[in-house]
C-alpha cells in the first residue's frame, strides 16, 4: 500500500491489494483502515481518532479508534449502512483525531 500523507484539506491516497466488495467486507475494511490509522498516530494525530468511510455505492461507517483498557487499539463502530454487503472501492475515510486536526484517505484499486 503506497500511502502519501497531507493534513486537512488536503487528500491522502492510498492503493490496497484487493477491492473491498467481498462477502466477508468487514474484515477487508479493516485491512485498509488499520495501516492508515496506525500511521495517523505516528505522525502525531492523537487518540481517540474518529473515522467516517463512504465507499462507491454508499455504504457508509463511523466509529473511533481508541485505546481500550480490555482489548488495546480498537475500532468501535458507532454507526453503518451498508449497501448489498459489500464496499467496494475507492473509499474515501475522514478521520479527525482528539485536536481536531483531519485527514482525507481515499483507497482504490488504481494508481494515481
């Protein structure tokens, strides 16, 4: 995964190895969320992060990674729907950490 980072306005890419319109969606949503978070905090964004993601069909998740006492860094889904069970790419992730400060991510399949 190629991943360029810019903050606020600005927008971060970054091309996963598989489209996301699978049966199993949750585990590949999270394949491409977790590198990108993980990054976010060691650039300096700061717990917890909260994420919106909007595939091409409109499917849509929000939640926050946290660190949670019982499990470590968690993804905690606040809100879905999803169309036709699947997300299919490109995806695009707000995520807005503790500050305030934001990022766009935008994952496809293509180059560019």
């Amino acid at each position: 995964m190629t991943m360029h980072t810019k903050t606020n306005s600005d927008e971060t890419r970054a091309e996963p190895d598989d489209a996301l319109a699978m049966a199993d969606w949750r585990e590949a949503l999270q394949q491409q969320m977790y590198p990108v978070l993980t990054r976010l905090l060691q650039e300096g964004f700061v717990l917890p992060l909260y994420v919106t993601c909007v595939g091409r069909n409109g499917s849509m998740m929000c939640g926050r990674y946290d660190d949670i006492d019982a499990t470590g860094l968690d993804f905690i889904v606040e809100a879905s729907h999803i169309e036709g069970e699947a997300f299919p790419l490109p995806i695009h992730m707000l995520v807005v950490d503790q500050r305030g400060a934001a990022t766009h991510v935008r994952c496809d399949g293509e180059d560019g």
